[in-house]
C-alpha cells in the first residue's frame, strides 16, 4: 500500500487536533525520528520508518476518534506501549503511544484480577498491590515495561507455570470505532473475572496480534494471593535433561507455584548490579557456555513454594527428594547468597516483593534471542542444539544466556535462549538472524517445535490464510500496524 | 568523559537502550517520574532514552543538526535522575552516562554554531568573547580566622547566580562564628561546572588547567564548597580531563557545618518554632550522594521541625534552573512551580535548599510576598546561630 501523502498528513493532523486536542497530537521533526525506530529501540538491523504523527490519547475516547480519523483516510496507524515491541512502524503513519493512559482502574482481591489501561507498567501494578495481600507475574523486562505490551506478546512471566497467559479480559477498539470486550465484563456489570463467556474466546485473537486486529484500551489481568508462608528453593543440575525431569516431577505433584530452570551465565548475570559488572561480567564473557566453573552447576532450578508454613515446609523436602532423583544438589538460601549474591538479590526482589530486579536488566541492554515452545522431551534435545548453535558464534556474543521452564503444568516448555552481540557490529548481528531462521526451520521440522514469535506468514500456511480473513472483516482498509509484526510488510 | 569524545563513540552504548522508560521514573515502589520534561510532555522523545535515539538518528543521519536539535539539547534539566535509575547505559564502554551524551549532544550542536538564544546564547557570546565565564570574587574572610597556614581552604565560586553573593556573605559569618583557622581559594574564573554542562568545551580545558595549576598547590588541605555544581565538578570531572589531577580533600558547606555542631563549635539559638522542607539539589544529592549532613545540619537547630517532600533524596525533583533551551515552552518555570507545589503540600512554613541555582529559580515562580520563604541552608543556619 502507499504510503500516505503530505496533503493527506496535514488533513489527519488537523482533524485530529481539532478532535482530541493539539497538545495531544504532534509531528515535530524531533519526535518522529525518536519513533521512527521503536521495534527493540533503535536497532540499526531494523528499517527506519519515520511516521508523520504521534498521538498520545489520554481517554479511550481519544483512541476511539483517533482510529475512526485514520479509517476514514485510510491512515495506518500502529500501538505502542514502552519497552521493546514486537512490530514494526509504517513509513508516514501514525503511532499512537498509550503510555499516559496509565490508570489502575480496579483491583478485585476477591476473584483475582486487577483491570488497568495499556500504560500501567509492571511498576505501578506491583506498587499498586503492596499491602492488598495480592501479586502479579513479573515479567522478564525491566519494572517500568508496560504490563500489557509484554503480555499481549504472551510473554513469559513470573507465575506462567500454571498459566498460560496473565490476560483474563481485554476492551478492544476497531477501526470503524466500535468498541467491545472480549471476556465477562461484555455483559453489563458484570466483572472481569471469566476469559471465556458463552461465545468464543476473542482475547486470543489478540494476544500475539500485535496491534493488527484492534487496539487494547482495558485488560483485565490475573493477580494473585500472596500466601501465609513462601520461599525459593534453589536445586543444582549438570544438565538440562535432569533439570527439566525434575521440574516435570515438581509441577505433576503440584509442588511450586512457579518454577524456573537458568543456565549458569544467565543466573550469574542478569541481576548483576552495576558493581558487579566490573567483577562477574568479566569472567563471564571469557567463560565458554558449555563449561562452568568446578563446583557451578551448568542449570540452576528456582522453584516458588507456598502456601500455609506447614505446607512449605513439606514441599522443601519434597524438592530435595525429587532433585536427588534426577541427580540434582539442594543449594540453601545461605550458600546462594554466599555464591551468587546477585542472584539471591533478583529472586528476593521477584518473589519476597514481587518485582523487578532493578538490575542492569539482562546484563548487556540490546540482545538476539530465540524463542521457541515444545514437548518436554523435545525440549531436551533442542537445548543441546541451540547451545551448540550459539557456541559457534564464539566467546563474541557472551553471556549466552537462556532460561526455560514449564507453561500449563508442563504441557509445553520454553526455551528462550539470547547472547550479547556488539549493537552496532550489524554484520555479526545479520549472520546471528539468518543462523535463527536456519534454527527455527530445523527446530520446527526436526524437534516440533513451535515459535513463541512470529517467524514469516509463508511458514503459517492455512492459519494465516483464515488470520488474513479475520483482519479483513475487521480492518478493511488494513491501517491497523501495516508493516511487519503479526503480518510481513503490508501483506493482506 | 574525556572532552574528545565523539558521538561516534558512544553510538554502542547508545543502542543499547531498550526504550522502557527506566530513564525518567525513581525507584519502586514509589515510582514517581523523576526526569523534568519528561514530568512536562509524557513521550518517549523527552527521555533520556529520546535523547539517546535522537543521537542514533543524527549519526544514521536520519536528521540534521539545526536550532531544534540544540534546543532539544539544552532542554534538558540536567538532573542525573535519568543515570540514578538505567544502569544500562554507563555499564559499557565508554562508560557515560546519559547526561554525558546529551552534553555531548550539546557540545556538537555548539560546535555547529547553534545555540539557544536566551541565557545560553549571552553566556556562550561572554565565553567566545572573553574566554571565561566567571567573575572571580574572593570571601570577605575575618582577618581573626583567615590563614594561609590553615587545613581548610574554602573553595570562593564565580557568581553566576542572583543568591550566591547573600549565601557567600552569610557562609563568611557561619566562618567567623565557629572560628576556626581558614583560607580561601579564589578561582581563576570559572571552575569549567558551567562550561562542561553547556557544551562551550573549547573554552573549558584552558579554564581548568589554570584553576588546577592554582589548586594543586593546596591538594592536601580540605577543600570546603559552597556549590554543589563546583565541587561535582572538579570533584568527578577534573580527574577526566587533567591528566596531572590527584585527588583532594573534599566536603560540602553542609557537611562542614555538620561537623562543626557535632563538635560544638556552632551552636543554635533558641528560636521560634519552624517547620522546613529540604530540597536535595540535583548535584549535591545525585551528583555527590550528599543527602544526610544538610538534614543533620537542620536537626541541628532548636525548633526546627524537617517534613519532606515526596520525592526527596534520589529520588528528588529538580528545580529547573539549569533548563536553558526552548524546545519545550516554560519548562523551566513550570518545573520549579511543580516542586512548590510539593513544597506546600507538606504544609512547611520554609522551602530550604544548599544550591544558588535551586534558590533563584524557586524564587523566580514565588509571588513576591512568598519569595523570603526559599532559603539556602547556609543562610537560614546563620540565622539561628
């Protein structure tokens, strides 16, 4: 498609200021080139857009206007949170950044939910449940990330061992204005509380849909009760295999509220504090991922315990039987925070107070990861290969680091595996994505494993076919995020 | 940083950013926004992270340098709350924070020949022309405590601002009142604080090196600094760009008078009962992490009663003083109008800062009749001593 004219810019622009409000429009030369690069910052591997317009709505009324202005001139027009997003900008388009939408609008401690505007970050949503006697999944980007921009790429979180996403509810508004929810609260006073009501399950259609099918305004998310008694069992592993046997044995029986498994770069660095990157990160980037030091398991597997004191104690002992049965060391709360004192420090931060580590977030800023879903003992061989694959690139992208852990009571496994090139070195950067595509072909084929991002439609065969269907019904003039994200380049 | 480093040098780091908005916000779980124009235009672009893309975009010459780019550039406060919050940034080499690379942003658009008209474009005109920017004024000391021979040398800034020659005046009587032996030193001109922030880097080196040939002489006494904008500067940035600096003894006025009732050499009056809210200056707090010795100052005093404001220590909100740019329209009044508002939100009857900047920007927004209630610490301790 075109991209939009100048004088069909200026007509947007005016009508919008004059709809919303100027102050909430602008299109100085400054701000667009700031948006002109969104997707995971300003990455030079990604094609600069510079869009003709950011608005920045304050009302679900101003999305409302904006969207039926951009339909009506067929504008494209693409959602934004902060922090690193999974779409692409369109050349002369609109970005629509919801960050001052940031209201916690309701917090349900009686079912479970909390309802917040798309600018809430993990920040506000944890302050915001201090004392209530409730907590939210933390997710793995830094505290002031937008909850919603993490979830709606169903990202994983803190409490995703028995979830496969936090989303319960979602208020979409499409193009033409019309504005709906997905869940419960469709019905007239009625809550948040139910995904699934008598028709089928829209949130889906928007969870991973990267803004193509609706913009979110409201999201009812799953928050949950902070119990009498919690602690963090920490067991050691020399490989993955056991690792994830282990895990399984723990979530079959019920065990943790959550569980973790790290490779041995990862729990070392990404709590690490400023001071600490003088002092770990050193040793860490001349280390070669396959051998840890004597005496550091390669996996390290957190596991959240709660429930009555009574009850926690119990599972403690249990951890410490079933990590014997797959070859596993106990590691006391005393020795982590000997050993690994930032790393005690991220997980009392993540589970005492439910939030972020407010670290130097994964170590190195910008990194290439790969992302991919299966069968548990699928999963096994994936990890030798993806190590393998990432051990190729050398010492260069270092820490290479991954974690992994169990979606659905362990239905399914996550690994998400990254390293550290140089930013700006975008030759290195360009032969690490064509190595991933080369992975995500020989993962699907070879191991079943399915990609948690989308990886090109030419892969997604008749799904992509009925999505393309769904978005025309929806979005007719296809202005909803253009180009890249959920579809390739503008493709219908 | 070291003054020859390039936008180039810091594109690495730079793209670094993962544009989550940890520049602007404190700590949790308070969270309060911290970054002054982010507070002003909720956006990405009035961030740190802004900033840093607007480099990116500059250096992948997606943009030219032009007045809005320096405008943009002296928009910002100054603050340091964007480097107390991402660690992200200053943990990989070249190891700058993102103040660094918006000075750095500053120094190329002065280099081009834009620079905001306003107080920058006067003060760079004063620097082109006489290649300073200071009015060295030495301390009125008491002959009874002025020594060459003393430990402690009392560090006499060039006023730039409106309140240091009433701070200066009243420093000298808190001086003569603890009694004991001083000495001063009196800049060449300007320390280079100023010049640094700005982006004038040709003229600092030179100012620098003649203020540290003047100093070196005196490393092992114990400097005593009345600006906390001085003392950051030659402090931390001294060490960068003079290649001979060694380091010397340092404290803050605040923690002078600290330790001067601590060993009872000043004393409080009996006064009325008063109840003040501290202002933690940008460079004496994030800059030189100076929160504790003006608050045991303050406890110091009888009848003092000290309520803080919400957003105190690191995660203070600065006054706005140093917003010299006009990419964002009274941002720098409004800034100072936000921090009275949380002024008078304690129900303080006194709005006590230790910064000259800090006092005439808050006065500039106070109502005339109000204006008396924005003190320097120094003056409002020799007031009840």
């Amino acid at each position: 498609m075109a991209k939009p004219n100048r004088d069909g810019r200026k007509t947007v622009c005016r009508e919008l200021r004059e709809s919303i409000g100027a102050e909430k429009v602008r299109d100085d030369e400054i701000t667009l080139v700031t948006y002109g690069r969104v997707r995971h910052g300003f990455d030079f591997m990604w094609p600069f857009r510079k869009p003709s317009l950011v608005v920045f709505p304050e009302t679900r009324e101003d999305v409302v206007e904006t969207l039926k202005i951009a339909n009506r001139y067929k504008f494209p027009i693409t959602s934004v949170g902060t922090a690193p997003i999974m779409l692409g900008t369109t050349e002369g388009g609109i970005i629509l950044d919801q960050r001052r939408r940031d209201r916690v609008m309701e917090i349900n401690t009686d079912s479970g939910y909390a309802v917040i505007e798309p600018g809430v970050s993990f920040d506000k949503l944890t302050s915001a449940l201090r004392g209530t006697g409730f907590k939210c999944s933390v997710g793995t980007m830094p505290g002031p990330g937008t909850i919603l921009g993490q979830a709606l790429g169903r990202g994983s979180q803190s409490f995703t061992t028995r979830y496969l996403n936090v989303i319960l509810d979602l208020e979409v508004v499409l193009p033409n204005g019309t504005v709906f929810s997905t869940g419960s609260s469709h019905f007239d006073n009625v809550g948040s509380h139910l995904r699934y009501g008598p028709y089928p399950d829209l949130a889906g259609l928007y969870t991973c849909g990267y803004g193509a099918m609706g913009v979110i305004t409201k999201a009812a998310i799953r928050i949950h009760p902070v119990n009498e008694a919690s602690k963090i069992h920490f067991a050691g592993f020399n490989n993955y295999s056991d690792a994830i046997d282990y895990v399984k044995d723990l979530i079959n029986n019920n065990i943790p509220e959550h569980t973790f498994i790290w490779n041995w770069h990862m729990y070392l660095t990404w709590p690490l504090a400023p001071s600490d990157m003088e002092t770990v990160m050193p040793q860490i980037l001349e280390s070669e991922i396959k051998k840890p030091p004597e005496g550091t398991p390669y996996n390290m597997v957190s596991s959240l315990l709660s429930g009555y004191k009574e009850q926690v104690e119990v599972y403690e002992n249990i951890c410490a039987k079933v990590a014997q049965k797959y070859h596993g060391r106990v590691f006391s709360e005393e020795e982590m925070e000997k050993r690994f004192p930032a790393t005690m420090a991220g997980f009392r931060q993540q589970y005492g107070d439910f939030h972020y580590r407010e670290s130097v977030h994964w170590s190195k800023g910008r990194f290439v990861g790969w992302y991919v879903f299966a069968e548990p003992k699928d999963m096994k061989e994936i990890e030798k290969f993806a190590v393998n694959e990432f051990e190729k690139f050398g010492k260069t992208i270092n820490p290479v680091n991954y974690y992994s852990h169990p979606f659905d009571f362990g239905r399914s496994i996550l690994l998400r595996i990254s390293g550290f090139p140089d930013p700006s070195d975008t030759e290195l950067r360009g032969k690490i994505a064509k190595k991933f595509n080369e992975m995500y072909d020989v993962a699907l084929k070879k191991y079943r494993a399915v990609p948690i991002r989308p990886i090109g439609s030419k892969r997604a065969g008749t799904y992509m076919v009925v999505l393309r269907s769904i978005k025309k019904a929806l979005d007719p003039n296809n202005i909803l995020n253009r180009d890249s994200g959920l579809f390739e380049e503008g493709e219908l | 940083m070291k003054l020859a480093t390039t936008l180039k040098d810091v594109q690495a780091t730079a793209s670094r950013c993962l544009r989550d908005a940890r520049c602007t916000y404190g700590s949790w779980p308070e969270n309060h926004i911290l970054c002054p124009i982010y507070w002003h235009e909720p956006s990405f672009t009035f961030s740190g992270g802004g900033y840093l893309f607007l480099v990116l975009a500059l250096l992948d010459k997606k943009i030219d340098f032009n007045q809005s780019t320096a405008d943009f550039a002296f928009s910002c406060a100054s603050c340091m709350a964007c480097d107390s919050n991402c660690n992200l940034i200053r943990c990989h080499a070249p190891y700058v924070g993102i103040l660094d690379i918006i000075r750095l942003l500053r120094g190329e658009a002065v280099k081009r020949g834009f620079v905001p008209e306003g107080t920058a474009k006067k003060m760079y005109d004063k620097v082109k022309k006489t290649g300073d920017y200071g009015q060295a004024s030495s301390l009125k000391l008491p002959d009874k405590i002025s020594s060459d021979k003393a430990d402690t040398v009392v560090f006499a800034e060039c006023a730039h601002t409106k309140a240091q020659k009433d701070i200066s005046e009243a420093a000298v009587r808190l001086l003569e009142k603890i009694g004991s032996p001083v000495s001063q030193f009196a800049e060449k001109g300007c320390c280079g604080s100023t010049l640094y922030d700005f982006g004038f880097w040709e003229q600092l080196e030179p100012l620098a090196k003649a203020n540290w040939e003047k100093m070196k002489g005196l490393k092992d006494k114990n400097f005593v600094f009345i600006n906390p904008h001085c003392q950051e500067f030659v402090v931390k940035r001294y060490p960068e760009i003079l290649p001979d600096y060694s380091s010397i003894n340092n404290q803050h006025f605040s923690q002078f008078l600290a330790d001067a009732f601590k060993s009872g050499k000043l004393k409080s009056q009996k006064a009325d009962k008063v109840k003040v809210s501290y202002h933690d200056p940008c460079y004496l707090g994030r800059g030189l992490k100076i929160y504790d010795a003006p608050r045991e100052v303050l406890s110091s005093l009888d009848g003092v009663e000290l309520v803080e404001m919400q957003r105190n220590r690191e995660n203070s909100f600065c006054c706005g003083a140093r917003v010299l740019g006009n990419y964002v329209p009274n941002l720098s009044k409004d800034t100072a109008r936000e921090r009275i508002k949380e002024f008078k939100a304690t129900g303080a009857d006194l709005l006590i800062t230790a910064c000259a900047y800090c006092k005439d920007n808050f006065q500039k927004v106070m109502p005339g009749k109000d204006k008396t209630k924005v003190k320097d610490l120094i003056e409002f301790v020799d007031g009840r001593t």
